[in-house]
C-alpha cells in the first residue's frame, strides 16, 4: 500500500511524527503537498478539507490517506498505522497505552506551540512577544520537567523504551520532542536532560537505527524553523 | 462490570465527557473521589499516578479502571468505553472517525482552558487577567467559529448527528461542548449559536435522553463553576 501524507510542505509540525514513522519501517508513502508544483499540491490537500469533497473531512492537517480511508489527527494516525508498520506491541493492552502516551504528547505539542503563540495563531509571534516571554518562562520551570519527567519515568522502568520491547513511534515521537526542545532552548534544556538519561540515550538509539538515521541525512528530513511548533527565538529563554 | 471513574471531585472538567457516557448507557459506575471521605478518596487518585504503585501511570485525571485495565486520556477512555457502551458505530471505520471527532473536541477544550489560563497553570486567573482579555478576544472571533462552524458541518451532513444513526459518546460531547459555552459566554454564544442550528438541535435531543435527562436533574451533575475548564468571567467577554 502507497501511503499519501498530506501536510505544510515547509515544516516539521505534526506531521513529522507521521513522517518519522513512515520513515522508520520503510513504509512506500508520498508526501503529497512536497511534490513538485507545491503550490498546487497544497490546494489538493486543503480541497480536501472541504466536506464538498469528503463526507468526513479533517479538521487540520496532517492527514494521511490509506486507500480509500482518510485518517486525521496525528495521534489518531499513529494508531492507525502502529499495527501496519509493526511500531507498536501486537496485543490491545499495549496499543492502548501506546496511544494513551502519544495523547500526552499531543498535549505537550500544544503547550511548546503556545510559548510562541500565548494568544492567538491569528497574530504574529512579534504581537504576542511579551506574553510569550512570560508563558516561556513557567513553560520550562514547570511544565517540561513534569512531562519529560513523566516520560523519563516511563522509559526507565520499561528497560529504555517507551512501550514494548522494539523500536515504537512513541520512541520516535520521543526523539523528535528532545530535538525539538534542544532547538528551540539550547540553553536550558542543556541544564534539564541531564535528569533525563534515559530519554537522551532513546534519543541516541532512535537516531542511530538505520532507516531513520538515513531519513534524518536526506533532503526529506525539513530542517527546524521558525514556522513550526519548536521555534528558536532566544530572548524566550533569558531571565 | 462496575467501572471505576477517578477525577477531581468538584469540577465537571474533562471527567464529565466521561461521566456522561457512563450515564447515558446506565453504566454500573463509581466516581471514586466523590464517594464520602473525600480527601482520603482524592489521596487515593493521586497514589495511583505514581509509577510505584501502577506500572503504567495515568499523566493525569481522569481515569477510569475497568476491572485490571486503568486507562487514562479523556479521549481513549471514550474510545476504549464506547462499544462497550453502545455509544459508537460498530464498524472499525465508524469508531475511527467518532475518535477523530474526540480528538478535535480536545484540542477545542485546551483552548477553552486557556482562555482564563493563557499564561499559566500554576498562577491565579486574577494574576494573568490582562492576556485573559486579549486571548478571550481572538478566541471568540476566530476560534470559536472556527471549530464549532466545523462540528455543524459534520452533524449537518449526517442527518444532525455527529456520527452514525444513534447516541454517540460524540454526541454528548457536543451536548457537553454548548452547555459550556453557553455558561462561560452567554451574551456571545447568544448570537452565534445561530449559525449553529443542527448543534443547538442536537443539544436538545441528547438533554432530552431520559437517562441522560435524570442526570442533569440530578446530585450527581455537578454545576458549572470557576475551578472547571467553563468558566463564567464577565469581564472576559466585554469589548
């Protein structure tokens, strides 16, 4: 089965969770909004949003088409595809908690998004600076250390991975948070990790095994921006 | 099977997409920290979120234990509780796209919740009014109409329900979705529910359910107040 991702052609975003999984088993997928004639590409994939064209249409990108189903929601993604892409332990027990961790991460994508959009997406980051100053701080004094805590707390009683016993894409999602937060607060997360070893050594492990280590060496593997959801804007991070 | 429902006892908060289910199907059901002796039920709660005592901890409440499973996330719990419940379409696709659906309900209710806490969860509402106002603002010009004109769309082109030909946990969402709204912005809500004609409609419907209507009427409804994620600040919603 060709799988067709469709997503913001310039950024990470979301979609890069689908994109590290798809990567990761070796799936045959397109990513439909980077083909050439993007501009046409992206009005294919916001076409169908329209329930004109769907009877059950996304509500956000990313959304991934799967023969005739069309599944939305990047969590809601992974469990579709886990079972397919062998990134998830067989049994119903463990897709559930799988799927119960990668909800968590959602969360936490939500909250990384909002240090730089505090009031709204309508804006721009340069209208909302000050309360983004002063979201960022309570953002890494309380809240990353409570979830990366979590997570920490979850990888090193399951021996180093998240779930099961092989390579998952909550693992993989785990790599992307850990880049993603050293991109955007180098400084700070410096200091943090080091109560995290055992996320740090998954980040290593997840990098190192071959495919991903392949996509993350291409031209497909989009370098961070400040378009997505982990952005580097440094005076976010000073006291 | 009684099923065992673990939330903060004085909110209807994310617990009450729960609660509603359970109601509706006239499940067998303990809201654990609301039994008597509620400090030592709500200690009980949060013991179980430590990994000492279960394997898998819950990030959060709520939570729900069914027999030895202890699943966590608002949106699985619906997920894992529908079939069971006759609350979801049978078929694999259908229950898909009901939890689809549940993910974008969640998405809109982190959004609802910091509207009063844009900044932060460990400062007073009073202490980030100001960038309250502002979020307040865009959230009820652009966001509000944005994800609810969504859900019209999709009960609309389904004969006014959300997802199939019976009550869905999706359904009750919805109920659960305007009721709040209703509550926290009155004056606004007033005028543009208008544009929402097959939402009130299904509004009335699921109010109208007897199981669902005894509820309401009674104890266990706990009302609307200012620790919940609708909450009723005047001032937010003066121009």
């Amino acid at each position: 089965m060709r799988y067709e991702l469709y997503y913001w052609p310039g950024i990470q975003g979301r979609g890069e969770f689908v994109r590290l999984a798809l990567e990761a088993a070796g799936a045959d997928y397109v990513d439909v909004a980077r083909l050439s004639g993007q501009g046409k590409s992206v009005t294919a994939m916001l076409r169908l949003m329209n329930d004109d064209v769907l009877p059950q249409p996304p509500f956000a990108p990313p959304f991934l088409k799967a023969g005739k189903l069309v599944i939305a929601q990047t969590a809601n993604i992974l469990q579709y595809l886990g079972p397919h892409l062998g990134l998830v332990p067989a049994s119903a027990a463990g897709r559930s908690w799988a799927h119960q961790l990668q909800l968590t991460v959602t969360d936490f994508l939500f909250e990384v998004h909002d240090t730089h959009h505090p009031i709204s997406v309508e804006l721009y980051y340069s209208e909302q600076k000050t309360e983004a100053k002063r979201r960022t701080k309570y953002f890494l004094e309380t809240r990353v250390p409570k979830y990366l805590g979590y997570f920490e707390r979850v990888a090193a009683a399951n021996r180093g991975r998240m779930v099961g016993r092989s390579l998952s894409y909550v693992d993989l999602s785990m790599f992307q948070i850990l880049a993603g937060l050293r991109y955007a607060f180098p400084k700070t997360i410096a200091k943090l990790e080091r109560d995290w070893p055992t996320l740090v050594a998954l980040h290593h492990k997840v990098a190192a095994q071959p495919n991903v280590a392949a996509y993350l060496a291409s031209k497909r593997r989009i370098a961070f921006n400040e378009d997505g959801i982990f952005r580097h804007y440094p005076e976010l991070e000073q006291r």
